[in-house]
C-alpha cells in the first residue's frame, strides 16, 4: 500500500514539476545545424590558416576536419535520433561507457562552451573598436552578455527563433561572398584574372605555396578549423528539445556535409584564389586585429569602400549567434549533468517557461570571466580561451566517437535489430574510429609548436596544454570517488527516461 501511495505520489510530482519544452521547429533545427559553426573561425581564423598552411594546407586542413565532422555528425545522428535527450553525448557516455566517462564529458563540454561565450564577448567588443577606438571594451561585454542572457531566458523557442535570424544573416553573406569571389576569380569583377598565381607563390624565405610549412603547419591548422566547426553538434543536445527529433534531427545532419563543402571549403578556396599567403594583413586576422577578417579584403578587392564596416557589422551578429547559442548549449549540459546526480540539484530546477534558469546563471558567472579582459589584455586573453574551447570540443567530439561505437556494440549485443534503427550511420565502424585518431592527434599535435617556439614559454606550455590533465584528472577522480565500472554491453540502457 505505502509502496503504491509513493509511486502516485512520484508521477504526481512528475506531472507537477515543470520540464524542458520540445518548443523547437524544423525549421530552428535546420538553421541550428547550418549556422551552428558560422562564426569568427569561418570570417576571422581563416585568414591565419592561409598564412600559416598556405591556400593548399589551409583546404586540406579544412576538408580533414570537414571529414572528421561529417563522421562524426553521422554518429551523433543515430544516437540523437534514437535516444533524443537533453543530455545527449554525455548522457551517451554514462549508459553506454562509464560514468565517469559521462561525468567528464559533461563538465568538459559544459566548460567549453562557458569559455566560448567569454571569448566571443571579447571577441565582440573587439570588433565595435573598428568604430569606436577607444571604447571601453569592458561596458560593450556586459550589453552584449545581458543580450544574449535575455533571449536564453525567454524560452527555448526564442533561442530557436533568434538564432534562425542570426544564422540566416550568416548563410546569407557567405553566399554573397562565394558568388563575389567566383565572378573576380573569373576575371568579372577583378580584370585581370589572379588565376593559379598565389596558388604558386614564394614569399622569398623558402616557403612556397600551395603547401606552407609542411606536416607541421597543417597540425596546426586542424586547431583553427576544429574550432570553426565546434557547434555542428549542437543539434544533437536541442533534440532534447525539438517537437520531432525522428523527423527534424536526420534532417539537420545531412545538411552538414553540403554545408562544409560549400561554406567553408568554398570559402578557403575562394581567400587562396584571391589573397596571396604573403599577405601583411592576413597576419594581422588575429584577435586584436579582427577588422582584417578575409572576407572583408575579398570585398574591398572587388571595390566596394563600404566593405570593411559592412563585414564588421556581420561579424559582430556572428559572435553574438554564437554567444547565444554558447549560453545554450551549456545551460543544457549543466542540467542535464544535475538530473544524473553529477551537479548540485538546484541546476536542475526549471521554471514555467521550461528553461533550466539556474544553470542559465551559473553558465552566464563564468562567461562574466570576459569583463576581466582589460586587465590581462583584449586579445592575450581571447587568445587563451580561443584556445582552450578548442581543445576541450574535440575532447567532446572524441566521446563521442567512443560513444557510438559502444551504442552499437551494446544494440546488437542486446539482440535488436539493426533494421529498427530510426537513422543509421554511414561508413560505420570506419567514421568514428578514423575521427577518434583524429581527434587525438589534434589534441596532442596542434600545439605542438610551443616546443619548437625559439624561447620555451611556460606560460604557453601551460595555457595551451592544460585541458589534457584536467580531462584526466576529471575522468580517474570520479572513478576513484564513485567507484564506477564499464558498464556491460547487456546492461546499456536504451530508454528514453532520464
């Protein structure tokens, strides 16, 4: 009798107890996935992968990291599909791996994208110092922070709503600048043609194009290109909420591919085409110097003087989608990680509206890291958070991987048809193996360069590689503390109750 008074009382407490609104269209879906990596590593970081790799190391780097994500979207695709949950790779992690694989994940993912938003505001206030010189860059943080606050607490609908905009301003100005770039490529708006000359060029040092300083070079550029790409895997934590993941969710993954192939693929052919190696300005395309994004030299190129504020103005909508979607994606996983026990519960609690508000906020205390910015630096301290996002989403992407080799093992061990899988992964066991190497080699390689640095720098060894004993420390600590085992592959848990 107790025992069934308590279960009532349970389901009662469930209808009660406000959750997570599946409020997301297709249409946010798809515009998710499409603008969820357009951003400063597309407009900005481009320019220094051209001048570190060259035009041809540059397209490489991208169409490996193009690969990586494409594989990798596949696999997060049949998981998301199958089990949409808001917590998705990390969630994955737990049933499917080991706890504390999840309880790392989690925390890692969560701090990823915290350290984004701090770094786009920085980023953004960079950027309004092409019209205000001497602004103060600190106030500018804290308008766009209250901003991006504010569209996170309406609903998720608002999010879906506002980033639909922000990315379609982004879609938008790529395709104008591949349109633009083609027609001077062929001479139109460019007489003459530049032809295959920068493809080809030698800036006099012994580096010649179209490849740059070899294996190295492009170690490095996985880095730059990994981190224009970090965001693709949003749209498997918003299945969570989405209206109808089965449906929206194979969607916005096969968009994917075409959209790396023609945005950014396009885009780095179109800056090796148009903008030597050699380029000054192209080493100047760092944080401090954002008014010398490629995008804005292709136009100025072609003759349009209001080139450079325009791109400016697109630029800083950029930073903001994805310091909008950073608030997200983060808030998510922070609730998600208090539902499993893995975070303090408060985290978990969500209001009317069906936004998860305290982790919302404590998301949004570590994004306020930015309004220290003035006093390391604007760009020294862009530069450190820059880098370790990137680092810490291909620690993300790297479970991910694991996870869906372990989701697939665990399926058929458990006798399930293959058959009954509602979106089934392409080039499976080869795609995520192949990006799990990869994913490795970023993680211990890109950075390599702080040992070959003509003055060993603690302070860059450090700030470059302090992800790596973090992610290990999480990882062994909760195993230590929690006692956690691999979980067997028949007992792999494929309901979707959290």
């Amino acid at each position: 009798m107790n025992a069934d008074m308590e279960q009532i009382k349970k389901e009662q407490k469930d209808i009660e107890e406000p959750k997570l609104k599946r409020s997301l269209k297709a249409r946010h879906m798809n515009m998710i996935a499409i603008g969820g990596s357009i951003g400063t590593g597309l407009f900005f970081a481009s320019g220094s992968a051209v001048s570190t790799a060259g035009p041809g190391g540059a397209a490489l780097a991208y169409i490996i990291m193009g690969t990586l994500v494409y594989f990798l979207m596949n696999s997060l695709g049949e998981m998301a599909t199958q089990l949409p949950i808001s917590g998705s790779f990390e969630t994955y992690a737990s049933r499917f791996v080991d706890p504390a694989l999840g309880f790392t994940l989690g925390w890692n993912y969560w701090f990823c994208w915290s350290i984004c938003v701090a770094a786009e505001l920085v980023a953004g206030s960079l950027i309004v110092k092409f019209w205000f010189p001497h602004t103060i860059t600190t106030l500018w943080s804290i308008v766009f922070l209250a901003i991006i606050l504010l569209l996170n607490l309406l609903s998720a609908k608002a999010y879906g709503e506002s980033e639909y905009w922000f990315a379609g301003i982004k879609v938008a100005t790529v395709i104008i600048f591949l349109i633009v770039g083609v027609l001077m490529i062929l001479g139109v708006f460019h007489n003459p043609s530049p032809g295959f000359h920068n493809w080809f060029l030698s800036d006099g040092k012994g580096h010649r194009a179209p490849f740059v300083g070899g294996a190295v070079a492009l170690i490095n550029v996985f880095l730059v290109a990994g981190f224009s790409f970090s965001g693709t895997e949003i749209v498997g934590l918003a299945a969570g909420e989405s209206e109808n993941p089965q449906e929206n969710v194979p969607k916005a993954i096969k968009v994917v591919f075409w959209r790396i192939l023609l945005f950014y693929i396009g885009a780095i052919l179109v800056i090796g085409f148009l903008i030597p190696f050699t380029d000054a300005n192209l080493l100047k395309s760092g944080a401090d110097k954002i008014a010398y994004s490629p995008f804005t030299m292709v136009f100025e190129k072609c003759g349009l003087a209001f080139a450079a504020s325009l791109m400016n103005a697109v630029i800083l909508t950029s930073v903001l989608s994805c310091g909008n979607s950073g608030l997200y994606v983060a808030s998510r996983m922070l609730y998600a990680l208090a539902k499993e026990g893995k975070a303090p519960k408060m985290l978990a609690k969500v209001n009317k509206r069906g936004i998860p508000f305290n982790a919302v906020i404590a998301t949004t205390l570590v994004a306020c890291t930015a309004f220290f910015a003035s006093l390391i630096g604007d760009g020294k301290i862009y530069y450190i958070l820059y880098n370790a996002s990137g680092i810490t989403a291909f620690f993300a992407w790297l479970g991910i991987g694991i996870c869906h080799l372990r989701f697939r093992k665990a399926y058929i061990a458990q006798g399930r048809d293959l058959k009954d899988l509602k979106y089934k992964s392409k080039f499976f066991p080869l795609g995520p193996i192949l990006a799990i190497i990869l994913c490795i080699l970023v993680i211990f390689g890109s950075n390599i360069w702080v040992f070959q640095a003509a003055k060993f720098s603690w302070f860059d060894f450090i700030t470059n590689y302090i992800c790596i004993p973090l992610f290990v420390c999480l990882f062994f600590g909760y195993k230590w503390v929690k006692k956690t085992k691999m979980v067997p592959l028949k007992e792999c848990n494929f309901d979707m109750e959290q």
